[in-house]
C-alpha cells in the first residue's frame, strides 16, 4: 500500500500547571503530514537553533502540526495573508537547515 501522508499519534498530558498543582488532563490523537517529522527532527537536533533540544523539538512539531493544517486549508479566510509570509518563513527555514545534512 502506497500512502501519500506519514501517520503519528501525539499524547499530551497536564503534567503540573503553573499554579503548581498537579495535571489530570490528557489527550491523544493520530494525524498526517506529508514530511517524515522524525527526520526533520533528526536535521535540527545538532543545529541549536533554540535555547534548547526540547524547543528545538517544540518548534518542528508545532511548526509541521500548523503547516500541514494550513496546506490543507489553504482556501480559507484565516490564512489569506499568513499563507505567503509562511511560504517565505518556510524557505528560510530550508535553507538554513538543509536535507542533504541529514545522516542515516
């Protein structure tokens, strides 16, 4: 069977909130994107781009979670001006941290 999306599954869970009691909270859901994320995670791990390794994975998960539910909703009212600044954003992002540097 040849797909066209990879599939993930994330689980949140409240761990503690900020005012300093305990999470009970939890959510789990599968979804798709057409970029395989562990790979790209795998190219930003030693590029340091944020403060730290748990941002750098923040960043490429929220960044692939938002950009593939912005390609899929590219019509849609909410995105007419963010569309192309993200298309731009998205460039930059490939250029810096480039396919080819990834080690397998």
């Amino acid at each position: 069977m040849n797909k066209k999306n990879n599939t993930y599954k994330i689980h949140l869970q409240e761990v503690t909130l900020k005012d300093g009691t305990q999470g009970t909270r939890s959510i789990e859901f599968d979804f798709d994107n057409h970029d395989n994320i562990l790979d790209i995670l795998e190219l930003v791990k030693d590029r340091n781009l944020f403060q730290s390794k748990n941002e750098d994975i923040e960043f490429v998960v929220g960044l692939k979670l938002f950009g593939e539910v912005l390609l899929k909703n590219r019509n849609h009212p909410l995105f007419t001006e963010l569309a192309p600044q993200f298309a731009t954003f998205m460039k930059k992002l490939k250029s810096t941290v480039k396919p080819q540097d990834l080690k397998h």
